[in-house]
C-alpha cells in the first residue's frame, strides 16, 4: 500500500511538472532602473544635485505560443522632463510598446513623442550573442548568461541572463533572440539593468495580446531620421 502512496505522488509530481511545460502562455512583470547620473555628459554634471540617481519603472510582457508584447504598466504613465526651446517643459510619455513574431520575423515598435504617435515597422534581428559559463536563479528559474557588445557609435555591453525552462525568443524590449526567455539584463555595468520580477503562466485575455495599429507608419530608418532632427533643436528626453 505504501509503494501505491509513493507511485501515485511521483505521478501526480511529474504531471504537474508537464502541464506547467505545456503552457505557452503567459506575462512576465520587469523592473527597470536607469542610473541618471551616468547618463549625464561631463559638462552637466552640476545636474546631479537637482535629479534622483536612480529611476524605476516596470513593464509587462505577454506571450503565447506564437508572438509576445511588451508594454509599460498603465500606472507608470507619467510626465517627462524635456529640456530645449528656452527651458524645461514637462509632456506626457506613455512609453514604448514593442510586439514581436518570431515565425514572421516582424517586429513593431510603437511610441508616443509629443502628442504624435509613430509606429515603426521593422524585421526581428538576431543579436551577435555570445555564451557564457555563469549561471543564476531568478524567480526560481536557472539562467544562462549571454552577451554582446554592440556596434554603434554608443558601444553598449549588453548581458542577458535567460532560461530555456520557458519559451524560446521572449524577453524585454529587443533583447529577446536567445533560445530562452530572457529574465535580466544589465546594460554597460548598470547604466540600465531589466530584471523579472514576478513570472505568471496563464491564459491571456484578448485585450492583453493586441498588436499595436495606431500612429504614423515609418520605418526603422525613417524614425531615426525623425529623432536625429528632434536631438538638432535641442531637445533631450531623460528617458531610455
């Protein structure tokens, strides 16, 4: 009897383990901090007694099987301080919201900058990851590390920490071309660091996976352009 106790909990064990494989849907809450200070040039550094050293922020990404959207938490919403034109203005910014397919290699990005919505319309690229040895736990989920250094003129050292116990091509904003869900990562030793801070696997509701439609359609190029004559008037958004 007691043999049939012990055969009847190691199934119901790894039944459970299954099922919770099995699920393909769900979101996953991150945490971002962005180090203010070091984002100021040398010539402002006068401007770190007068702005907080650290920002927080949280998004949400949601994903299925097939695609995943990533999106600020509506209470997140709030004003920005743009600096240019004679002074400091404060406008509204309702972040970034970023969907991606992988099967379709698509990739949209749409965003709010001053009252003009832009949707820009790109293809999913895979990032020059390298591998590394290390590992961690994060929300009780063994990570790998990965890492790159990019090519532009910012040279940013980006490392992911990601786990190939849920979906493959998820993770916050572009980094998400790993063969695991990317819970964390650390851009340039903290200038920016995204980390997962709560990982639930359900079915989502329709609103919750709604590809974004609204706003002027541009490409990836197009929008820098538009951004390249925003930052030629002086204009400065502290916001990554």
């Amino acid at each position: 009897m007691k043999g049939i106790v012990i055969l009847i909990g190691v199934a119901v064990a790894l039944l459970a383990t299954t099922l919770a494989f099995a699920q393909t849907e769900g979101v996953i809450t991150y945490e971002t901090t962005i180090n203010n200070h070091r984002a100021l040039s040398a010539d402002r550094e006068g401007m770190k007694a007068m702005i907080p050293e650290f920002r927080t922020f949280k998004q949400q990404l949601f994903f299925n099987a097939n695609e995943s959207l990533y999106a600020p938490l509506i209470e997140d919403e709030d004003e920005e301080e743009v600096s240019g034109g004679g002074g400091v203005h404060r406008f509204r910014f309702a972040g970034i919201i970023n969907y991606s397919n992988p099967s379709t290699a698509e990739f949209l990005s749409q965003m709010d900058i001053f009252g003009k919505k832009y949707l820009v319309i790109d293809t999913l690229k895979p990032a020059p990851w390298k591998f590394g040895t290390e590992t961690k736990v994060l929300q009780g989920y063994e990570c790998m590390q990965a890492y790159y250094t990019t090519t532009d003129e910012r040279k940013q050292t980006i490392t992911a920490w990601y786990t190939t116990k849920l979906p493959a091509m998820l993770g916050p904003e572009r980094h998400n071309t790993l063969p695991g869900a990317v819970l964390a990562v650390d851009i340039n030793n903290g200038d920016r660091v995204i980390v997962a801070k709560k990982i639930e696997l359900r079915p989502l509701a329709k609103k919750e996976m709604k590809v974004p439609a609204e706003g002027q359609k541009v490409t990836s190029e197009e929008f820098r352009k538009i951004m390249k004559v925003q930052r030629g008037q002086g204009v400065r958004i502290f916001r990554n």
